[in-house]
C-alpha cells in the first residue's frame, strides 16, 4: 500500500482519537535562511555536510557519484565526481580525515540484498562497501558516522519504529559485511508544518548528522530536528537519551541535515528553498551522560517526554482502527444496495 493511500485513513483516525497531538519542543531558536542552491543539477538535495569553510551537498537518487562543493553562498565552486554507479544515496557524512561517506541505502520497495556505504576522497576515488541487514530489507535515509569512524544507519518506517544498524566488524571491500541491530527510535507526531505527506513527515527519519566534535548526534524528519546528547561519544547510547527538538517549519521535503564545526546546526529540503541556519543548537543540549535516558531504553523523539504518542502504538492503533472503519463502511454501503 502506498503511503498516501494509507495516510488519509490513518490521519482521520489520528483526529477522531486525539492521538496526533504534537510532542513539546524546547524553547530554541527558528532557523535563519542563509541562502538558496539555485544551481540546476542539485533538484533533490539529500544529504550535507560542512568543514568551516564550504558546504557539500548530494542529490537522492542512483545516476552518478556526485559531490557539490558550495561557497557560503550556495553557489557550487565544483564538483568532485566518481565512477561507481550507485542505487539510491540518500545520506552524507565526512569523517575526521576528509573522507566523504555517501549512504546507498534507500530501499523504498525493499527488494535490495544488500545495501552500500561509499567512501570517496576529495580526489574522487570511490571505495564500495556492501552491507546486509541481520532482518530483511529496509529503506534508510540517515547516516551518522562517530569520532571513531563507525558507521550507523537509521532506518525510515512509515509505522514508526525506526531501527540503528552498524557494522559488526570492520568494513571489507566490497563485502558484504553484516550489520547488526544496536537499538530502535520511536518518534512522536508533531505539529510542524511541512513535509511531502502531513501527519507522517513528522515520524519519518530522513537525515542524521553528528557534531564535529562527536557530543551531539542528529535525526532529522521531514519536520523536526532532534538533538542527542553523546557526552562519550557513542551513537548508540546518545539515541536511547532524551533529545531536544528543534522545529524546521515549512520544509517542502526536507531531507539535508548538518553541523558546522561552530555548532550551529544546518537544515535544507529537496527542490526549491534556502539552506537554513539554527545558531548555537549544539548548546542546547545537555552534556550530562547520566539520567535523561528514555522510557524503556528507547529514545521517544520528544524534549522531556510530554506531549504527543508514541509513533509505533499511536499510528498501529491508527492503521487498525482505520481498517476497521473501512471495512465496516464497506458492509453497511453493500447492505444498503441490496
């Protein structure tokens, strides 16, 4: 089922029960537009990353390897191109050392047997890494890479749950290597304007980005930003905390998220729209590696825990009661025909 067929019983549902209401964001600054990508070959810009000095920017899709250097004026200077000829890169992270990592890994019909990680230098050398998940397909749109250059993958599920997924071992070219659960998100529904399909933009994970320095880690929907504190510098231990949001309104299908080297997290949708500006997000997150854990070890997508419904029992709830809305309206229409 697509998820625009599904979304429209899902949502009446959601406001005859009372369970879409928004999850309470902090108190944190709205994000300034800095400037708009205008160039014709980034349509649908997916992932981005910042050193200080320049941004670079992936389109979704399958046609080429391509990285867009960008001046902080969204003008692209050049662009570092590769040979491999990928599926579907959704996601992009830069590590330590300059290497660009581009995720190969939307699925969106979850027939891929395995999926990839790209790893390309400045130089446009590309190094294929296949991986396999430990429990079937999935579609994943963010990629977190830690100070120690492990990656992590956060899947997009239309129900809810999302998982994290890293190696187990160290990459091999061109594998596959295995990958392994490390935990899941539930996010809750908000209020944010924007994103391709209201009421579910809000609960699909599209992006990730970590802090330069490695404390901050961020999920991003089509709606909202969230904001992990990983005081040690461990992904998975930073997405059972509990995260602050940042709301970024009015995003058409925003995917690209990013931090600069500052702090100062960085936001962008896919056609038309400018590269936005959060100032200051990594410090409003707090630092303290004790207490702030989610209920059940599970991060909650929420600041404090209030407001909202949990993606996976709200929108399951959803989807059974709107079956059941359904078909009983079925039966009594073919009833009243006879």
């Amino acid at each position: 089922m697509s998820l625009g067929r599904l979304a429209v019983p899902v949502l009446v549902v959601l406001l005859v029960l009372g369970l879409g209401g928004p999850a309470a964001a902090a108190e944190v600054p709205s994000p300034e537009p800095v400037c708009s990508v205008t160039d014709e070959r980034i349509t649908e810009l997916s992932g981005l990353v910042s050193d200080g000095e320049h941004w670079y920017a992936i389109n979704d899709g399958g046609t080429k390897v391509q990285i867009f250097v960008l001046g902080r004026d969204c003008a692209v200077q050049k662009v570092i191109s590769g040979s491999t000829d990928p599926y579907d890169v959704e996601d992009l992270a830069r590590a330590a050392d300059g290497t660009f990592w581009l995720s190969d890994t939307g699925d969106n019909r979850k027939q891929r047997d395995t999926v990839a990680l790209l790893a390309v230098t400045p130089q446009g050398k590309v190094t294929l890494y296949r991986l396999t998940y430990p429990d079937g397909q999935h579609d994943a749109e963010a990629l977190l890479l830690d100070a120690s250059g492990t990656p992590y993958l956060v899947t997009k599920n239309p129900l809810g749950e999302a998982g994290i997924y890293r190696p187990v071992q160290e990459l091999s070219s061109p594998g596959p290597t295995p990958l392994e659960r490390v935990g899941s998100l539930n996010i809750k529904s908000t209020d944010t304007p924007g994103g391709p399909v209201a009421g579910f933009g809000s609960v699909l994970v599209t992006g990730g980005a970590v802090s330069a320095d490695g404390t901050v880690v961020a999920l991003r929907t089509y709606t909202d930003a969230y904001l992990f504190p990983a005081p040690d510098q461990d992904v998975a231990a930073a997405l059972r905390r509990e995260p602050v949001r940042v709301p970024l309104p009015d995003e058409q299908q925003g995917e690209a998220i990013a931090f600069e080297p500052d702090g100062t997290l960085l936001s962008a949708s896919e056609g038309s729209g400018p590269i936005r500006a959060v100032h200051g997000a990594t410090s409003l997150v707090q630092s303290s590696p004790e207490g702030g854990e989610a209920a059940g070890g599970e991060a909650s997508g929420g600041s404090s825990g209030t407001g909202g419904v949990d993606t996976v029992p709200g929108l399951l709830l959803a989807v059974v009661v709107a079956g059941g809305v359904v078909f009983a309206w079925t039966k009594l229409r073919s009833r009243s025909r006879r």
